[in-house]
C-alpha cells in the first residue's frame, strides 16, 4: 500500500480508529499493563504513583471514545 492510500483509509475511518485507540488505552489501564503504565523511560514519571497514571490513561482513553461516538453521530 501507498502512503496516500493509507491517509485515505484513515481519513475515511478515523472515528473508529480513534474509538479503537481509545478502547486499547482505557482496557491497557485497567489490566495494568506494564508498556503503558509503567515508568520507565522517562524521568518525570515518579511525580504520579502507578495508580494515578492508570486512572489518568483510563479517563484519557474513555474521553477519546466518547468523542469518537459523539463526532460519529453527527456524521450521520
């Protein structure tokens, strides 16, 4: 596939990729996974407890699939 034809895809279906990310986030924090609320690799990332940084990537994620259905119903 070419590059335009992958912008067309996400074009085209950018809500459901963004509802899909959000789901990804949001399920990621609530099982706790390691890769996403872990710290390591970045120095600032002790300011949060492992707690709160899965609280914050689970609002961050439920946020992103509530305005992916939003902007889809009022696409169609």
């Amino acid at each position: 596939m070419d590059s335009e034809r992958i912008m067309a895809f996400v074009q085209e279906h950018r809500e459901l990729l963004s509802m899909a990310a959000g789901a990804a986030i949001a399920a990621g924090a609530a099982l706790d996974w390691d890769w996403l609320c872990g710290p390591a690799g970045a120095p600032r990332s002790h300011r949060y407890g492992r707690g709160a940084r899965r609280a914050i990537f689970f609002l961050g994620g439920v946020v992103l699939m509530v305005v992916s259905v939003w902007s889809l119903a009022l696409a169609g």
